[in-house]
C-alpha cells in the first residue's frame, strides 16, 4: 500500500497526465479540506455506526450489507469530519493567520532601504 501512495504522489507530482489532472481538479477541494477529520474520526464513527446497527464481533457480513456498512460509515464520517472542520479546524486556522500577521517582521524591500539603514548605525 506504501508504495501504491507513493507512486500515486510521485505520479501526482512530476506527471502531467490524466490521471493527475483528475486528482488536481476542484471538485476535490472540500473533501480534501475535511480530510483529516475523516483520518481522525473513522475509527470511533464505525464502531459506532456497528453498534447503533446491532452488530456484534462475531457476525459475518454479506456482500450488501457490506456495502450498506460501508456506506453509512463513510456518510456519518464525513458529516463529523465536517462539523469538525466548520466549528474547530476553520476557526483554528484563520486564528493562526492572524497571528502570523501580528508577529510577522517587516522586510525591506530594496537596497537601497537596506543601505540607508545601514548607514544609519
């Protein structure tokens, strides 16, 4: 699986294909932004789903409900992944870029501003 992803990043990165302009194409955008609270929730939202739904440890699943697990794992997943990114990511973020441009240190931006500095000390 390791080398999978990294074919698929390096594919991503150094080719100009279709495959790689289907991955670069908007659409993806929203679900990239929710993506790490997916990463972090599936795990909990699945058990969780399995309990909600009666399941115990020892049943065996057939292919449709399967899918139908599946399905709403990946639904419940992304609907707290998204509450997740609204009220926490988001505000984190633009915290963050305020900050940033709080502390942010001034450049200079010519020579000529730098020599004049400079000459004066």
């Amino acid at each position: 699986m390791a080398l999978g992803a990294a074919l698929l990043m390096v594919n991503g990165l150094f080719l100009k294909n279709g495959f790689a302009r289907f991955f670069a194409h908007p659409f993806w955008y929203p679900m990239a932004r929710v993506s790490y609270g997916i990463y972090l929730t599936h795990t909990y939202v699945m058990f969780s789903v399995l309990k909600v739904v009666g399941y115990s440890d020892a049943v065996t699943f057939g292919t449709w409900q399967f899918f139908a697990l599946f399905v709403a794992v990946m639904f419940c997943t992304t609907l707290v992944a998204t509450v997740l990114f609204l009220f926490f990511e988001a505000p984190m973020i633009e915290l963050g870029r305020k900050w940033s441009r709080r502390f942010k240190q001034p450049k200079l931006e010519t020579a000529g501003e730098r020599a004049a500095l400079a000459a004066e000390a």
